[in-house]
C-alpha cells in the first residue's frame, strides 16, 4: 500500500490555525517569529500552498496553544461534540456549567 500524500493540510486545520492566530491578535509575521518561521511559510501553510513538516506543524500549533490529539475513531464524534460544545460556549461568553439532560415542562413526568 502506497501512503497518501498530502497537497495540502485540510481546510478545516488551516481555518483552525488562521482563527487561532487572529484569537491571540498575531499577524503572520509574528506568528512566524514565534515559531521561528518566515512569514511566507506561515502565509503558504494558512491558504495551503505548502504542507508544514510535522514537528514544523506541531511548533505552529504549540505557539497558538494548540496540540494534535489522536483519538480512536469510535471516540471521534463524541470528541467533536465536546470541541464543539467548547467552541460555542467559548464564542457566547458563557462559562457556566449546562446540566447533561434538561426536563421538558410541558411532559407528563416534567
């Protein structure tokens, strides 16, 4: 078996590192100071021109407070649902605890 090659890292990794970047208020030029990369190689791995060697990706995503995780497929979507949850939380403000269930009123046990 041939190993797949990669022409650019997923939209979504790219979208992740550029929003990770504009969180922390950084332009690509100080992103790269940070990790100690050019400004183009920073500019070429966000619009995927390039893919970054891993440890290159790994010191990108450690400078942004990032990490790469890997999680057993059969785990992946309950792992979504938590970055998801994260992610919305995180956009509204709201940093309270949300109960796991919620009892509908207009139900007979409610």
């Amino acid at each position: 078996m041939r190993p797949i090659r990669l022409k650019s890292l997923p939209e979504d990794l790219r979208r992740q590192i550029r929003e990770a970047r504009k969180a922390k208020g950084w332009s690509q030029q100080e992103l790269a100071q940070e990790a100690g990369l050019a400004q183009r190689h920073i500019s070429a791995i966000e619009t995927g021109k390039i893919v970054p060697r891993y440890d290159t990706l790994l010191d990108v995503l450690r400078v942004l407070d990032r990490d790469l995780v890997l999680v057993p497929r059969e785990l992946l979507s309950a792992v979504q649902a938590l970055l998801r949850d994260y992610r919305n939380r995180t956009a509204s403000g709201e940093a309270s605890e949300r109960p796991l269930y919620a009892v509908d009123e207009d139900s007979p046990d409610g």
